[in-house]
C-alpha cells in the first residue's frame, strides 16, 4: 500500500516540478542583460542623443551627392539608451504587435549579444542571441548574420518564429531577409538594404565589433542626387535636446 501511494505521488509531483523546472527557465534572466540596463536620467538621454545623431549621420551620408568613405561607431551604452528612449516612439507599436519589449545589446569580442523582453505577465521571458554579423563581400549593401544561440530564458529554444516576425517588420522598410544554415547546421540571416533602389547611393564596407562598440564603414557610390533627395536631407530633423 505505502509503495501504491508512494507511486502515484511521485507521478502527480513529476509535471508538476516540470512545469515549476520550465517557468524557472523561462523566468531567467540573462546576466548581460541586466547589466545593460541603463538608469533613466539626463545621462542616458544624451547617451541616446548621440546615437541619433550617428543613425542620422548615416542617413545623410547616404543622399550627400558630394559624399567621401564614412564611418560611425555605436558604444553599447549609446544603443541601450537609444532603445528605450527613442525606439518606442520610431518603431514602438511594431514592436507591440509582436510582443517585444526593452531591447538590449551587448559586444563580446567579436560577438554581438542581442536580448529582448518577449510577452507579458507570468510567461513573459527575455529571448537573447549570440550572433556574428559581416558585410558580404561580393554584394551591395547585404550584411550577413550568423546566428550562434539562441535562448528563452535559461532554456534553448528554435529559431524560427519570433525572427522571421522581425524580418517582416524590415520588409517595410525595405530590408529583405532571407534564411539558410550554414555547414555547421547554424541558422544564418543575409540581410539585404534599399530593396527598393535600382542602384543605392551608398555602400556598407565593413562592420565590426570591438572594445563594447560597433562601428559601420562605407563609401559613397557617386551617383547624382535627384531634387527630390535634395529636399529629403534637408528635412531630415535634428537630434531633440
């Protein structure tokens, strides 16, 4: 009898420490993660000021029609204010839309460590990315982003959903993502810019990842500028105090 009892005990309590195990996983939050927070504050509006000017920076490089080889660097600070201030109000509901919230990153060696919030309430966790990202070589403008692990919470988890959702926000900007895997079965993004330019005006050169920053390199490929650009540079609106 004691054995009978002990038996359908223990296969009661075996889901449920299951499930107990994978609310724990999922609830992890990755170290880094925590430490790229970055206190609200003056501190942190200027932090995410500065990397405006960079984004906007390029953006000019890229309809300046007497333009000269470029490059901008992004510390990992500068980033992580720029996600929480002023993300929210460029691409804030089509985050929403997907349950993604708080985004962080981080540089490691010549890695890139990419973590979000993903859902709300109780099953909310932070899904977070090891990647390596390089300009392709024999392309214009196609960055290609190798996808090294993937995680929700403590736990593995498969690739496939949240990224190809993300991939759907940059068609409409104009990014084509496309998927394969590499020889070592790792998932790999080639990730293509001004899809909807004939001929781009700007070309990515390299990119690279050291000492907590990222920095983007390109050159112009002197093509005339039409008015139309003209005026676009010109309304291109400054950084917010």
């Amino acid at each position: 009898m004691n054995r009978s009892r002990a038996f359908w005990v223990l296969l009661l309590l075996t889901p449920v420490a299951l499930l107990a195990a994978l609310a724990l996983g999922l609830r992890h939050e990755p170290r880094f993660y925590r430490q790229a927070d970055i206190e609200p504050g003056a501190y942190r509006k200027e932090l995410a000021k500065a990397c405006y000017q960079n984004f906007s920076g390029i953006l000019n490089q890229a309809i300046d029609p007497h333009g000269k080889d470029w490059q901008f660097s992004f510390t990992k600070d500068q980033l992580n204010s720029f996600f929480e201030e002023r993300l929210p109000d460029l691409e804030g509901k089509s985050l929403e839309k997907l349950n993604v919230y708080h985004p962080r990153v981080v540089f490691d060696d010549d890695r890139i460590r990419l973590a979000f919030r993903y859902g709300s309430g109780f099953w909310s966790t932070v899904l977070s990315y090891d990647l390596k990202v390089w300009v392709a070589q024999k392309d214009t403008n196609v960055l290609v982003v190798e996808v090294l692990g993937r995680k929700a919470g403590a736990l593995p988890i498969p690739t496939h959903h949240i990224l190809n959702e993300l991939s759907d926000v940059g068609r409409r900007h104009n990014v084509e993502v496309s998927w394969y895997r590499n020889d070592e079965n790792r998932p790999v993004a080639v990730i293509r810019f001004n899809t909807d330019l004939p001929r781009p005006r700007m070309q990515l050169t390299a990119i690279a990842v050291h000492d907590s920053q990222i920095t983007i390199k390109g050159r112009p490929t002197q093509l005339p500028l039409a008015k139309a650009d003209q005026e676009t540079a010109r309304s291109i609106p400054p950084a917010a105090d």
